[in-house]
C-alpha cells in the first residue's frame, strides 16, 4: 500500500514553479515512474515520493458543453530546506497545491499475494 494525500498550500518561489509540459502529462500508465523533473520542496522523510502538480489547461468535453478539467505534470521531489531553522529566499513567491504519492511502499508486504 503507498500514500496518497493533498497537499498545500505551499510557498516557493515564482521561478522554480515549471510550466505545464504535455509530454509529461500524468496518466495512470506512467504514475509510478520516476519523473523526469524535480521541484525543491522541504524533506518529506524515507521513501520515493511524487509531486503531482495540476494545471488548468483549456480543455472542451465531448458534446461541446465547456467543463475544464485539470491536467498533471508529475515531478520528483528534491529535498530543500531545513525544518529546525527554516528560512525564506527573496521573493516573488506564488502558492502551490497539489497531491502528494508515495510511489513505492516504504517496506515490503509480509504476504506477497497480497500487494
């Protein structure tokens, strides 16, 4: 079993927030992989975790009507920051949400059979 989970807002500065790439747009096929790009965001601890980043790209759904819908990119995360003595960088910053996914469970299933 993995985690899944919200997260943010968060505040980082407005240049390490990357723009929204279609080549690497999330799908359930490529949610696993290792991303390709990397966002620095504080330690989350053990294990190999993803950023699942949204954005609202212009989108029209079948039938015409107009329902925007969010699009992903995933990244990696790169461990920034230290959490005893935390510290700002010079501005402008700009707030993210988005989900959080621990990719691999941290330790192996006792049973096999069931993962």
């Amino acid at each position: 079993m993995t985690a899944f989970f919200h997260a943010g807002p968060l505040t980082m500065p407005v240049n390490d927030v990357p723009g929204y790439l279609e080549t690497e747009k999330l799908t359930s096929k490529n949610a696993r992989d290792i991303p390709k790009r990397n966002l620095l965001l504080p330690s989350l601890g053990g294990g190999d975790w993803s950023w699942f980043q949204p954005y609202a790209e212009d989108q029209v759904a079948e039938g015409g009507d107009e329902d925007p819908q969010a699009v992903y990119n995933a990244f990696g995360i790169e461990k920034k920051g230290d959490l005893i003595k935390p510290a700002f960088q010079d501005g402008p910053y700009a707030a993210v949400e988005g989900f959080l996914q621990l990719r691999n469970p941290i330790v192996a299933p006792s049973n096999p059979q069931n993962a």
